[in-house]
C-alpha cells in the first residue's frame, strides 16, 4: 500500500495547502507553488482540497507501485510515463501493484503535481506536512527534507477507477506570453511615475537565481526614494526592489520578514503561473486592483471548493 521512491529527481517534495498562523513566529507558510495545479490534482480525484500530494520540481522522479489507487497528474508537462508509456497532464489514471511512474525533464512549466486518492500517510508538524528545506520542518519524516532513493510513501487502496480530465479551459500554456496584475501596496507610493511606469513598461526575464524563496528577474532598473525599510511581514507574491534595482517576487518558502521597498504584490495565483516559467522566459506586468484580484480567488475557488 505505497509508492517506493526508485529515483527522487532533482527535487520533490511532500505539500499539503500550506502551514497558517505561524508566521508570526518565523515560521512560513510552504505548499504548493501553484496553487492551480495543485488543487486541480485534488478536485479530479475527489480529495478534499488541502490533501496533501507530490510537487516534483525539474522531474527525474520515478516510483514503484506496490497496490492499486489512483493518481492524479498536473501543473508542468514533464513527460509523464506510466509502465514507460507516454501519459498526459491534468487526468487521472488508474495504477496497480507493480507499475513504475516516471517524470522526464520538463518539455513546458516547471513543476508538476501528483496526487494520489485520499493523500499520503505522514506525521503533521505543526498542523501541516507542508516541506520548507530552510526550516527543517515537514515533508515525509517531518525534517523538512526532500524525497529520497528508498523512501516508501504510504496510502490507502483504492480499487475503485476514477476517469476524469481537466476542461480545457483550466490548462495553462507555460509558453505563452505572460502578463501579471500587481496590486499597489507596501511602499507603492515610494516609488515614482517614472519608475512605475519603467516597471509596467518594460519585460523582465526570469533569472537563473530561482528557488521557492523567491523568483529573481532581470530587466531595466527601478529605484525606491527609500534607503530602507524596519523589516516587516511579507506576502505570498509580495515584489521586493533591493538596491540593484533588480525585482524579486517572493514565493512559498520566503523569509517572513525583509527589509527591502516593496513596489506591490502579485495575486497567489499569479505568483503561482509565474512559478512554472524557467530561467529565460519573460514576464510582463500591469496594474491590478484588489478587487479584480477578490474576484478572480473568487470565481477560482468557486470552481474548486464548490
């Protein structure tokens, strides 16, 4: 009743939808880096919305399966294969004793997500499984470490088969041109016409220098009127402009506090498309109000929870 872990792949971690209510303590939220593909692995199998699942950042993953269940694959497309048949994004399929799942190196998006029926057995930390590496916490043996060769990732039979795909209106392009809302916020008002409009004019391109802390872009510069801040809380999204001018969007696993201007924040859902772009893609973006960003969470999590 588990999946053996025959190759762990460049990274893959154990996430549920994430720890709350400690940051004030230090301690970050992790989970999911797109929160769309991870709740729509969950959505196809019938689990509940926060069931924890695999996120399996630059593939190489491969697994045993020792008993029948169910199995849910979405997010990026890394060239999913069960039994080394070529398998597709964002559908269920039904696994039995003796097949291998295996994820080659990503051919669009970055990370994807598999989900199994009813979630994985694991030992909450804190109320969550959710795996932050820096922090030492979560992830199947609650040390904060990534999966490993050898690690046997437990679940519950499922005999039953479940046969669903994702609408097509629900799959992102991770190649198509990306524009993202900012929401005005934090020191907005720091920075002037012309570095906003500098900002909102100009395509950044995503760096080498991208983890789930932050995501580093590379384009024209913008300047804060601020030396500095006192270090206060941040958010999911939350756009840092450090000394160089340079942004940096902070993601998932980022430091709760920072003392860098920030010039606003994207939506979770925009940070998450842009979590799947790799180093070299661009990303554009425009101004967004809170609202629109109420509405979109809505609609989404209307389709999602019901």
């Amino acid at each position: 009743m588990s999946f053996e872990v025959i190759n762990p792949g460049m990274l893959t971690l154990l996430q549920d939808s994430g720890r709350q209510g400690f940051q004030h303590l230090g301690i970050t939220s992790g989970g999911p880096m797109d929160e769309h593909a991870y709740y729509w692995a969950n959505r196809l199998l019938g689990n509940t919305p926060d069931t924890n699942q695999l996120e399996i950042t630059f593939g190489q993953l491969k697994l045993k399966v020792n008993a029948a269940t169910c199995i849910a694959i979405t997010g990026a497309d890394l060239s999913a294969r069960i039994n080394d048949k070529p398998v597709r994004n964002w559908c269920t399929y039904a696994v039995k004793q003796g097949d291998t799942i295996e994820f080659d190196t990503p051919k669009q998006g970055l990370r994807a997500y598999l989900a199994v029926k009813n979630g994985f057995e694991c030992v909450n930390k804190l109320g969550s499984c959710a795996t932050v590496k820096r922090e030492k916490i979560g992830g199947l043996h609650g040390n904060g470490d990534p999966l490993k060769q050898g690690d046997v990732l437990r679940f519950h039979v499922c005999s039953d088969v479940i046969d669903q795909r994702a609408p097509k209106w629900t799959i992102p392009d991770y190649d198509a041109p990306l524009e993202l809302g900012v929401m005005p916020a934090y020191q907005n008002a720091a920075f002037s016409h012309d570095a906003q409009m500098t900002f909102f004019t100009s395509a950044y391109e995503v760096s080498q220098n991208i983890d789930r802390m932050g995501y580093r872009l590379s384009g024209a510069p913008i300047k804060s009127s601020l030396d500095g801040i006192i270090s206060e809380g941040i958010a999911f999204g939350a756009i840092q402009i450090p000394n160089d001018g340079q942004p940096i969007v902070l993601m998932k696993d980022r430091q709760t506090i920072g003392g860098y201007p920030k010039i606003g924040c994207l939506s979770s859902l925009g940070a998450g498309q842009l979590s799947q772009r790799r180093p070299g893609q661009t990303v554009n973006f425009s101004p967004m109000d809170v609202a629109d960003a109420e509405v979109e969470r809505r609609l989404f999590n209307r389709v999602i929870f019901g």
